[in-house]
C-alpha cells in the first residue's frame, strides 16, 4: 500500500460553515466530495484508481480561533490483479508501478488544491 498525505492552514473571519462550503468546492477537483459538519470528508478517488489499484481519500478541516487546518490522506493500495501479474509475469513488476505513480498524482494534486485553498483565504 502506498500512502501518503498533504495539509495547510489558514486563517479566516468567515464562518465555519462557509469555509467547509467553500473546502468542499476546492476539493472537488479531486472527486466527489462527502463533507460532514464535524469537518470529517471523504473524496471518491476513482479517478487515481485503474485495473491494478484502487485510491482513496479522507481528510478533516479543524478549526481554532479563527484558524483553520486541512489534513488529507489517501492510498493507492494493490488490488488482486496487481498481485496477481507481479506473482505470474515480468510485466507484473511493471503493473506495481501503476499505484506508486497513482500515489505521487494524488500528492501533487492535493498538494495544488490545498495550496490554492491557502491562497484564498489569504488575509
């Protein structure tokens, strides 16, 4: 399993509902957005997942004072037909790179979301 995980903070005068709506559409970019109320969200990250891995995603927003912090976390975790190919074929070694490439994807478009989520709220 490949992991990995992004986070920013921010400050704000907005509200904490306003700001987990705006989040909440940042966030899109990455899939579709379950947000709850308590700041707790998972991201259907089907689009970082094929054939040899499935991704996922899961992140919280907190706040403080006025002060707000965004951590995520997602894997690209093997699934069956990567074991498989790696276990029977030479290309199998190849297939266990699909989900390390999935994991540096998912970082670097984490990573820009929450950059840009920073640079929003920049006072």
């Amino acid at each position: 399993m490949f992991k990995g995980n992004a986070n920013t903070i921010f400050k704000t005068d907005k509200s904490k509902k306003d700001v987990l709506i705006d989040i909440e559409s940042q966030l899109e970019s990455l899939g579709t957005v379950d947000m709850n109320d308590n700041g707790s969200f998972k991201i259907n990250a089907s689009k970082f997942s094929n054939f040899t891995h499935d991704s996922t995603m899961e992140g919280t927003v907190r706040e403080k004072d006025g002060k707000y912090s965004i951590d995520i976390s997602f894997t690209a975790k093997p699934n069956t037909v990567c074991w498989i190919l790696v276990c029977c074929t030479m290309i199998g070694i190849l297939a266990i790179i699909l989900p390390i490439m999935a994991k540096s994807e998912m970082q670097k478009t984490v990573d820009n979301v929450l950059t840009q989520i920073k640079r929003d709220y920049k006072i």
